[in-house]
C-alpha cells in the first residue's frame, strides 16, 4: 500500500426527515443564500421544506444552476452574493449545483478573473465561502468530498478543479427525496458512482486489500441495487443504498494509498463538453474501450475485477478479461446506457476534435500510469465508435 493522507471533514446528516435538522448546523447569525438547478425542488417540495427549516435565516436563492454547470450562469451568482452580502451558501439538488456552488463559495473572495481557479486546477484558491449540501440526486460524490467540475460555455471546455476549502461543512441525505426522480437520472447517477469506483479500483495491486474489498463491496452493491432501482422507485432501502454508495465511491476513502486512472473521466469531459451527452452516458461509452485497449496494463485487477465482481473464474485470462468487460456492458445497458459513440450519432471526425481537445486542456498523460497520450486516447475512442 503507498503512503497517504486521509482527511474528510464533511458531517453526513442521512435519513428521512434529515431536513428537519439543517437550522442546527448553520451559524444562527448566517445569512444563507439557497442555490438550486432547474426548479425541480420547488415542484417535488424539497425547496419548501428547506424554507421551513430555516426560519428565522435571512435567505435568498439563486435558481438555474445547469447540469454541468456553467462558468458564465455561476459568475452570475458571485456577483448576487458580493453584492447582497450573502456569507453561507446551501447548495440544494445534485452533484451539478453542489459543484457549482463550490466554485461559487471559491470565487466570491477571488480578487483576480475567476476562470484561473479552474484552469489552475484551484491553486490559486486562499478560502472559501462555508457551505452545505441537501442532496436530491445521489451520483457525483460532490457532497462529500472537495472536488468540482466546471464547464464555460464560450470555450466549450469541462475541466476539474479541487481544494481542500471546498469540503462542505455538512451534507444531509434523504433517500425519500429521490422517489421522484425520472429514470434516466436514477441510471446516470448509479453509473456515475460505479466508475468513480473504478477509476480508483481498476488500475495495478499495490496490496491495498481494505480498499480493493471496499471498492468490491460498493461495486457489487451498486450492481444489485442499480436495477432494482428503475424496477422500484420508492422502495427506500434500495435508494439508500444506492446514495451512500454515491457518497463513499469519490469521498477519499476507497481511493487512500493506492494508483488512481481517471482517464475514462477526461476523456469524458470532452465529449460531454462537445456533443452535449450526459456525464454518465460518456462513461459508460468510454469505460469499457478504455479496460479494452489497456487491458495488458491492468491485466491483475481485471482478473480480480472479474472473479469478485462478475464470478467469472475459469477459461484462459484473455477471456476471463473480456468476460468480464463484456458483463461491464451489459449492466450498462440494464441500466439503459448505450456503449457506443454510434448509438449517439458521434462519428470519427468528432473523435479527432475531441482529441485536439485533449491537446489543448492539457490532458496528454493520462491514467494511473500517465501513459494515455492523445494518440491512445484515439484508440480508444475509435474502440468506442
């Protein structure tokens, strides 16, 4: 196992209810200002009920917070907060507003072009605004951990930035709130945290067993539940499962003292940012060419992935891999995910703007072993079409 640091300040309030308890956890002096997406808490009452908690808070909102959010839509925000002195942020939905609200809480204090902050991967960040979480679509893991992934609609770029002021102070988790949501949100959201598992599962053995049987447990939770989810939306045990295996895919824990890929993730970020795809449905386009072309490479945890993921032990290794790759789609199309560029139109002179874009962002050693330049990248890509 490799040395490292764990730290995770983020206070998980999870249950029914849980709303209930959010006055407490803000200071009462606190002037909170609401950040939600597009509306959906206010039609399914969640917006009411966070309302009615904080009575006695002088409180504002600023709604429209996209799916990958945007530089543009967020900037609109600071500046609301700046002017009206607005000093605690309460990011109210999924994984896009509580990334968007932590650029916001990095920006408000920014004295320079706000965009550096992600371009520079967040170095330059000195602090943050305080904030917290209720979460109503459990997938990114942004609820507990420090990370945010932006996009700038005038650059069409999505890049990631991280810094260790964005923790939220606290995150509550109802998994009632998320019976209503509609099918194709259940299935990103599953996924989503299926290869934020992956990512930091799927790469070599440095013997980190706590980790390899987390992530194996998470995995195989995520592959029992997932369906079950679309068959039986408001069956509570299944969503609470599913939610506390979003947040502990990509809140540090899983991925303390062993190599970490993420390739599958920027390469996704091009094509979300190009072609407009949700997140989830790149990574599941993605995932399964990239375990393809860069099978040699992770030949020990695809065996192992094999074996304690999909049961799959005997016949040679080359097929137990591809077996196992091949289980891997067909629990994406269970889960109503396509497994190809083609299946949305992206044909191969898109794949070569999408690797000039890697190009430009940066991204050409990527992976545990930063060994994915841009010409692997278009193999892979190619693989996917």
């Amino acid at each position: 196992m490799n040395n490292f640091k764990f730290y995770n300040p983020t206070k998980i309030i999870f249950g029914a209810g849980a709303i209930k308890e959010l006055a407490g956890e803000i200071p009462q002096n606190a002037r909170v200002l609401i950040t939600y997406g597009g509306g959906s808490v206010r039609k399914n009452g969640v917006l009411e009920e966070v309302y009615e908690a904080l009575q006695g808070f002088e409180t504002g909102e600023f709604g429209g917070i996209e799916p990958n959010p945007s530089y543009e839509t967020l900037m609109r925000c600071v500046e609301k907060v700046r002017q009206d002195k607005f000093d605690f942020l309460l990011a109210v939905g999924g994984g896009s507003v509580i990334d968007g609200t932590k650029f916001i809480a990095a920006a408000v204090p920014y004295q320079a072009e706000a965009w550096e902050i992600v371009k520079t991967r967040a170095c330059k960040v000195v602090n943050s605004l305080t904030f917290g979480t209720v979460l109503t679509l459990p997938a990114s893991g942004s609820e507990m951990n420090c990370g945010s992934v932006i996009s700038h609609r005038q650059l069409r770029a999505k890049l990631p930035f991280a810094h260790p002021s964005l923790f939220p102070r606290f995150s509550i988790l109802d998994p009632t709130k998320t019976y209503s949501l509609p099918p194709r949100q259940i299935a990103n959201g599953v996924i989503d945290a299926f290869v934020h598992i992956t990512e930091q599962y799927l790469t070599y053995p440095v013997e980190g067993k706590p980790q390899d049987r987390f992530a194996e447990g998470l995995l195989l939770t995520l592959v029992e539940e997932g369906p079950r989810a679309l068959a039986e939306p408001e069956n509570y045990n299944v969503r609470a499962n599913i939610m506390w295996c979003a947040a502990l895919a990509l809140n540090g824990l899983i991925g303390a003292g062993v190599p970490q890929d993420w390739a599958t993730h920027m390469i996704g970020h091009e094509i979300t940012a190009l072609c407009g795809l949700d997140h989830a449905q790149t990574l599941a386009v993605v995932m399964p060419a990239m375990l393809k072309i860069r099978s040699r490479e992770k030949k020990e945890k695809l065996l192992q992935y094999a074996e304690r993921i999909w049961g799959i032990k005997t016949g040679s290794e080359d097929d137990r891999i591809s077996g196992a790759i091949e289980k891997t789609k067909e629990y994406f199309a269970v889960m109503q995910a396509p497994t190809s560029l083609s299946a949305y139109n992206i044909n191969g002179e898109t794949i070569t703007t999408i690797v000039g874009r890697l190009k430009d962002h940066g991204m050409t050693n990527l992976g545990e072993r930063r060994n994915v330049t841009p010409e692997v990248a278009e193999m892979i890509l190619r693989e996917c079409l």
